[in-house]
C-alpha cells in the first residue's frame, strides 16, 4: 500500500533549521526525521522507529527511511549495524576454524559460519564431503583469509548460515578491503563487478564490506573466468604497478562516496573515478574532503545522481 509522509513543521517543532533536505540518490524518497507523521493504509501494524500519538497519528522516532512490508510499518535507520537477509553476498574475515565449519567476522552482532558442507570444493568437484576433508579444513580457509559469500539461513537467535557453493565465491586474493557503512550499498542485481574500461573487480558486500582487486584469473593460466572456473582456484599473484594504482583509485573512490553519504553502485564508482581523472586528482586525494570539495568532484557526482533519478 502507499504510505504518506507528512513534514514536521518548523513551528510544531520548535526548530528553526531549514527541513528541505535534498533526497539521498538511490533511496526512497520516504526518508523522514524525527517528528515526521506517516500517514499509511488502515490496519497496519507499527514497527520499530514508529509510535502512535495521542491524537492516532502514527509519528517516526528516528532518521531512516519508511518500509512497508504487507501491514508492518517501520523506519529503516539510516546508519546501523548489519543484520542480514538471505541471499545477501557478503564479504567476511574468517577468524577460527572450528569442527566442520569456519567463525567468520562479517560485521553482526555475532559471528557468521560457514559449514564445510556448504562450500564448492577446489577444482568445482561434486561430492559429499568426507572425514579427510575435515582434516583438511586449513587447506581450503585459515584464520585472516577474507572470503566472499552468500548469506544462506537466518536463525531465531539473528546468528547468519554462509555459503559458496557458487563458483564465483571463495577466498579472495589480490586486492583491497574498504569497509564502509551498510546502508550504502543496496541490493542490486550483480554484487560481483569487473568495472569496464577500467580492468578492476569489485565485490560489494551487503554488510558494508567491499573488495577490490584484480580480475580472477586461474592460477598458472592466464585465463579469466570460464565455465570450469571456481573462485577456489585463485591464488596470490603479484600485482603491477599500474593495476595497484587502479585498484587504490577505485577503492578511495568508494569511501569517498560513502563519506559524503552517497550511495555505492558500479555506476557510481565509474564516475567518480573518471571526474576523479578528468579534474586531476590524485589517488590519496579522493580521501580529503577539502579537496574534492575545491575541486567541485561531489557536486559532479550529486548532480549525476539527481539526473538519473529524474530520468528515471
């Protein structure tokens, strides 16, 4: 059903703050603060971040963002910790190797696991896993290995199942980790990205989490991926000068974007990058807001955004 947002006035308030706030480029354009009446079809049920008034008026009790689930209300904040949703990819550090499964450190409140069962073994092979592969738990992920995953199961207690059986998850080498907020990276069709034109693979973690690297190719081979490639077979190479150079460029785009609030995309991140080129920034600079800032480099990217929304 619809839902309607209704603008705290300044007089009701008490606040002299200008309320006009331009919408965040990639939200909903339900984004409330505190005060805010929301206005939705009879019969819903209150959510968090939603309380009732006196009067019956439904008032939000937080900064976020309004969903609308069959009859639940509620504000998504805009900025809290990770909770997890299936089918979620993910990126995580794995910290313990327990018995048949592996702790893994995604962001959560608790930690992530990650059963032997539900990997792809080295080699794509199909079968059922043995006493010998519990011995050689280590072989597949030690402690510190970051991996990317997919979430699979989400428990009553709120503890997170993973897996990669899919060919494209597993340990990953040859690059860098940004760790940004969640709410910046939104759900979309590809999480795992080679950027054109620009020859670096981004992975966007749900939880805020997102790897840059080289583009995976099979160790000793040369080749990229195809039908046979498994994301297990990659291995640790030495990465050029120029390609390192690229890959700092798109990660410190990436915390750019997420510093001035903006939302992550492959879009996003392409366009950043190239103004980032275009106005003569250096790498090291997308991290200094007083420079970007000199060099107009957010306003380019809120003006893209907006002409995206308003053609689309």
């Amino acid at each position: 059903g619809a839902v309607a947002v209704e603008r705290c006035s300044a007089e009701e308030s008490g606040r002299t703050c200008h309320l006009e706030v331009p919408e965040i480029p990639g939200l909903r354009p339900q984004l409330i603060a505190p005060g805010d009446v929301v206005t939705a079809e009879p019969g819903v049920l209150r959510g968090r971040g939603i309380v009732e008034r006196k009067d019956g008026k439904l008032v939000a009790t937080t900064c976020g963002v309004v969903e609308h689930v069959n009859k639940l209300l509620y504000v998504r904040p805009l900025k809290h910790r990770y909770a997890g949703t299936i089918g979620d990819v993910v990126v995580g550090r794995i910290v313990e190797v327990q018995t048949e499964r592996w702790a893994v450190e995604i962001g959560t409140a608790q930690l992530a696991y990650l059963h032997l069962g539900a990997i792809q073994l080295p080699g794509n092979v199909q079968r059922r896993r043995t006493d010998e592969d519990t011995l050689r738990m280590r072989e597949f992920f030690v402690e510190d290995d970051l991996i990317s995953a997919e979430v699979q199961k989400v428990h009553e207690s709120g503890e997170l199942a993973l897996q990669t059986r899919n060919s494209r998850y597993g340990k990953l080498q040859n690059g860098v980790l940004a760790n940004i907020h969640a709410i910046y990276v939104r759900r979309q069709a590809q999480h795992l990205v080679t950027l054109p034109q620009i020859g670096v693979m981004v992975v966007l973690g749900n939880n805020g989490w997102i790897w840059v690297c080289a583009p995976p190719k099979v160790a000793g081979s040369g080749r990229q991926e195809t039908i046979n490639f498994s994301q297990m077979d990659v291995r640790y190479e030495q990465v050029n000068e120029d390609l390192r150079g690229r890959i700092s460029r798109v990660r410190n785009a990436v915390l750019a974007l997420a510093t001035h609030g903006l939302e992550v995309t492959p879009e996003s991140v392409m366009f950043v990058y190239e103004q980032s080129l275009q106005r003569g920034l250096a790498s090291w600079e997308l991290l200094d807001t007083a420079r970007c800032a000199s060099a107009g480099l957010i306003e380019a990217v809120i003006d893209e955004a907006i002409g995206g929304l308003e053609s689309g």
